[in-house]
C-alpha cells in the first residue's frame, strides 16, 4: 500500500506494533521523479509513494517512524507533516469530517519548535485543482471552522505560527498537511532571475559524482555552486559580469572558487573539468551579445572541451529554435535525458548531455 493513506498506517500512524508519522515533500514542477529518487535513498523505498500534483508543486508523500528525524532534502522546497487524507468524490462536510484529525495534529505539535503551548495563531491554505462540488475558499472555510470548534482559543491570522495546507493531489484525492519549519537556504545577495535551490539541486544530481571540479559558467548568484559544495563536489563558478561574481561571492562560503570568464571563451585546460551544470541565459532579462542561437553553438562547444571523456554537461534552456539550432542540430547525439520543468511558471527543460557519446 503507498505510503500516505490511511489504510498503510491505520487512521493515527500505527503500523503494527510500531507507529510512523506521513509526510508530504513538495518541489518544483517536473522535480517529482528525482525528488522520489532522493527520498528512496534517504528513507526507504518502501515508504514513499507516487509523484502528485497539486497544480504548483510536484507533491511525493512519504513515512517515516516516530521520533527519527526527518532528512535533509535537497530537491524539497517544503515538507508538511500529513494531519489527513481522504479519496473520492465526497460532499464537503465528509471531506473535511475525513481531512480533519485532531489527535494527529496534537500527536505533530510537541515536535515543532517553539510551537508549544495551548493557544496559536493559524493559517488554512487551499490548492485545489477544480472546484468540481464546492469552491475553493468553501474548501478552506469549513476546514477553518473545524479547527476553532476543537481549538476555540487558537486564533486565524496570516501570517501565523501554524500553517495548514490542504492540497487537491489527484482527481478526487486531498490531503491536509502541517507545514514544518524548515531552516531556508537564503541568498545574501540576490539578483533578478535567480535560480531556486531546489532547481539548481537537480541539475547538480543529474551532473553525477565527477571527480574533477563541476564548473558552473554561468553562476550569477552561485545557487548550482552552493548545491555542488553542500553535498562535497569540487567546483568552479565563472560569469561574464562583475556583479555576478560579486553577488556569488556574498552567497558563497568563504574559499569557494570564482573567475570571471564568458562562457564561450573559458580559461580551462582541454577535458579538465568533470562536469558542467548550468543555468543558461534566456529570455529578455538574460541577453547575450549576438544571435542566440550562435552564441549557444559556442558555448557548447567549449563544454565539450573544457568537459573529461564521459562528463556530463547539464544546462537548464526552454525548448526553443535558438536551442535546436545551437545545441540540438548538431549534438543531439549526445543528449542522454531530458526533464521538463516550470520555472516562474514558464516551460523549460533540463538537458543532461554526454561531453563524448557514441555518434
């Protein structure tokens, strides 16, 4: 049974003699399948679930026994403690009747930082789908009128100490959810465009564990070098502009590496780097000098020389004639996957290439 519903661990988290608590992990859109894949190794594969969707946020529930403490999860943007669940087509009072657990809720707070005691403020967020039966504030009213008939001291306020989010995961499946405080991964320095960790974790993942430095040639704020550093990679972080390289080096721990070099003209030794990963400029906030399409071609080219036999070189580019001219018309040969995903609720892909495949 997947991780999540009531019928894996019983209506308050027992399994058997032991008892586990349900989460949800949420992340950007796209991101679902390698947030799964890095919760199976974290947690186990046996207690995570499907990929959903609540329309914002790829959504992966997930279980963990009592009492052990939740991992730290790169490719996360927000984790929620599951407080309920209910599936099918149900009128709204037995909706909420199945959303609504109290003693779960009050079994989730002990362990919440500073979040003890016996009156709070609290927020209902609502993410439906449709509004297929009854309306979304419908939805968020009834499930704030079911906290105050078993909370009446507790108080609704925005922003509040207590956040519950319920979320419309699949056709006719909700799911209630506290959310968790959770220490941000903020930027000291931050520049219009910059590239949400959870993003810049996942074109890390994809870049492997390459032995020699991943270079980052494009790394504005140092989001992608950050995400490198924190799980033990060697890097680089280059850009064209002062400013980047100023506003990396605020972000950066002390002794990361940055040079100031453009993408298509790189300082680096023929197929001495491990790997690349990289936000590529697009759009109109992020021109480059020429015809995008031919500074593309030149960039990539220099991946491929900067880049050892076998290295991955992994870029985030919408699909775009730009992109089919520059990179896909003549290396396609070398592309090895492609994740779409939605940045600022725009389409675009993440590409992993081969820097040497077989033709």
């Amino acid at each position: 049974m997947e991780p999540g519903s009531r019928e894996a661990t019983g209506p308050h988290g027992a399994r058997g003699t032991g008892c586990s608590l349900e989460y949800l992990a949420l992340t950007v859109p796209g991101l679902g399948p390698l947030l799964r894949q890095e919760l199976r190794e974290r947690v186990a594969p046996g207690r995570v679930g499907r990929v959903e969707s609540d329309g914002r946020s790829d959504v992966v529930p997930f279980s963990m026994p009592a009492g052990r403490a939740l991992p730290r999860l790169r490719l996360a943007e927000e984790v929620l403690a599951q407080v309920g669940s209910a599936r099918g087509d149900l009128p709204l009072p037995r909706l909420v009747g199945r959303l609504w657990d109290d003693r779960r809720l009050l079994q989730l707070l002990p362990a919440l930082p500073g979040r003890r005691g016996r009156s709070h403020t609290f927020r209902v967020v609502a993410r439906v789908t449709g509004e297929r039966g009854f309306l979304r504030t419908q939805l968020r009213e009834r499930l704030v009128e079911a906290v105050r008939r078993s909370h009446p001291r507790w108080r609704r306020a925005d922003p509040a100490r207590l956040e519950l989010w319920v979320l419309q995961t699949g056709a006719a499946t909700y799911r209630l959810g506290l959310r968790l405080e959770r220490r941000p991964r903020t930027r000291l320095v931050e520049r219009p465009g910059a590239l949400r960790p959870a993003l810049a974790a996942a074109l890390v993942r994809l870049a492997g564990r390459p032995a020699r430095p991943l270079l980052d040639p494009c790394c504005g704020s140092g989001t992608v070098v950050g995400e490198a550093l924190a799980v033990g990679l060697k890097t680089v972080a280059a850009d064209r502009s002062w400013d980047g390289i100023w506003a990396a080096r605020a972000n950066l721990p002390v002794g990361a590496h940055l040079i100031v070099a453009d993408a298509t003209a790189l300082p680096f030794a023929p197929h001495g780097l491990g790997a690349i990963a990289t936000n590529l400029p697009f759009g109109l906030r992020h021109r480059v000098a020429g015809e995008h399409a031919t500074w593309l071609a030149r960039a990539f080219a220099e991946f491929l020389r900067v880049v050892e036999p076998g290295g991955r070189i992994v870029l985030l580019h919408p699909p775009s004639p730009a992109f089919e001219r520059g990179v896909l018309a003549q290396h396609g040969r070398r592309l090895r996957q492609r994740r779409p995903v939605t940045v600022l609720g725009l389409p675009a892909t993440i590409w992993v290439f081969e820097a040497v495949g077989r033709a």
